[in-house]
C-alpha cells in the first residue's frame, strides 16, 4: 500500500471514530446526560488524543511522503539525466553505426570493384600466358630453325671448304690438263667422245664371229666405238672395237689386223696403256 492509501485509510477511521461519537451522543439522549457527557467528554478526549495521533501520523506520513517524493525526484531526474545519456549514447551509436554502414558500402563498392579488377587482371593474365605460350612455342620454332639453319650453315662452310679444296685440285688438275693438251697439240674444243674410260673388265664369252662378251658396259662409260685392249697377264693379244652395249655388258668386235694371240673366256680387258 502506498503512502497516499495509508493516509486516506487513516482519515477513513478518524472519520469513523467521529460518526461513531455522534451516534454514541445522539443514543445518549435517551439517557443520563451527565454520566453520558462524561464519558462523551473523555471519548472526546481519546478521540483527540486519537485525532493528534492520526495528525502526528498523518504529518510523519506527509514527512515521508515528502521524502519518498524527493527520492523519487532525485531518482527520476538520475533516470532522466541516465535516459539523456542514453539517448546521446545511442545517437553515438547510431552514428558510429551509420558510418560503419557507410564504410562497409564502400569497402563493399571496393571489394566489388577489386573483384571485377582482379577478374580483369585474371583475364589478362590469361591471355599473357597464351601469349608467353605462343612467343615461347614461336621462339621454339625460331630455335630449331636457327639450329637447323646452323647445322646447314656449317654443312654449307663444310661444302664450301670441300668445294674450295675441290676448286683448287680442278685448277691445278685443269692447268694439268691443259699441259697435256698443249703437249698433244690438242685444244679444249677437240672432240673427246672417242677417247674410252679408264676401265677394266674380263671376257666372259667368245663366239666364233670374232665377237667376245665382257663384264663391263654403259654404266662403266663404255660407249660404241671405243677401242680397248685385250691381256693375258703381261701378254698382249689384241684391240677390240665396242659394238653394242648394256648397263654391265658389252661386245667387242676382234680386230684381226691387231690381234697377237688366241682370246679366252677370262682374259683381261682394259683401256689401251698410253
């Protein structure tokens, strides 16, 4: 119950105290009005006695009243002055978070822009390794090029070289050459296609026609018309004339006007000794 019900309860039974004192006075009038204003005059008495404690009551429930309002005051300005603390707390927060939101949207717009960069960057590194791939299968290529260009380079010097060296052995061979054929009397322009290799073969046949068959032909630069001679180990027996040739086959015809000696199947057959 609070201090207000109190008092109210308070001055309800002062209240009652009184009507009851009338009732008792108005009863009293039916009997010894002295006896009955004696013991009014001392209900009377308690009644006052009782009122100014009810007072007193009354005045230390105002006093704590008073008080418990004050307290209440002091308490509800504290709650206040908490509430306005609060409040700028929550501002203070409110704020904080606002600018938290507003970082966190633009490091959100960052990340966002970072990803798309970094998808960017991923792209071109992509495409840079498919360059490098390239450039390095194209730089492959060039290599093997350039070591087969070196390899034939070297071949080439080598062939060079060779063909320098061959350059040098056909000149002295032709200054040669052309000694002989100032020796002979002979010229360059001179026709030379009678004139048969340097071969040597064997008889493989001989048939009764002064027609033998040897173990060398075209493939050996024989051509028809070259002359050749015919051995024996050291003995000469004659000079045979190429009628017709193969690729490793000839026959010669005898010439009887040259010939020394019979010609076997097995004799030798080479170029005439100059």
């Amino acid at each position: 119950m609070t201090l207000v019900g109190k008092i109210f309860t308070m001055l309800i039974l002062v209240m009652s105290v009184v009507f009851m004192a009338f009732s008792v006075m108005v009863f009293a009038t039916h009997k010894n009005w002295k006896d009955e204003a004696t013991k009014l005059q001392a209900q009377l008495s308690t009644l006052q006695t009782n009122l100014k404690e009810a007072e007193d009551l009354r005045a230390r429930l105002q006093t704590q009243l008073a008080q418990e309002q004050a307290a209440r005051r002091a308490a509800l300005a504290s709650l206040q002055v908490r509430a306005v603390r609060a409040e700028q707390t929550l501002a203070a927060k409110e704020k904080e978070l606002s600018d938290l939101s507003a970082a966190h949207s633009k490091v959100a717009e960052a990340a966002r822009d970072a990803q798309t960069r970094l998808a960017t960057l991923e792209d071109e590194t992509r495409r840079l390794r498919d360059d490098l791939r390239g450039a390095q299968k194209d730089r492959d290529e060039v290599f093997i090029q350039v070591v087969d260009l070196t390899e034939k380079l070297n071949q080439a010097e080598s062939l060079r070289q060779l063909l320098d060296e061959r350059n040098k052995e056909a000149a002295f061979q032709l200054a040669q050459m052309k000694m002989v054929l100032d020796r002979h009397g002979l010229t360059p322009d001179a026709l030379v296609a009678h004139i048969p290799p340097k071969v040597d073969g064997v008889v493989l046949d001989v048939s009764g026609k002064d027609l033998i068959e040897i173990s060398i032909g075209a493939d050996d630069g024989l051509k028809v018309g070259h002359a050749l001679d015919v051995y024996r180990g050291s003995t000469y027996l004659g000079r045979i004339v190429i009628r017709k040739t193969g690729p490793d086959r000839a026959v010669g015809q005898i010439l009887k006007e040259l010939q020394r000696g019979q010609i076997k199947r097995g004799d030798r057959v080479t170029t005439r000794f100059s």
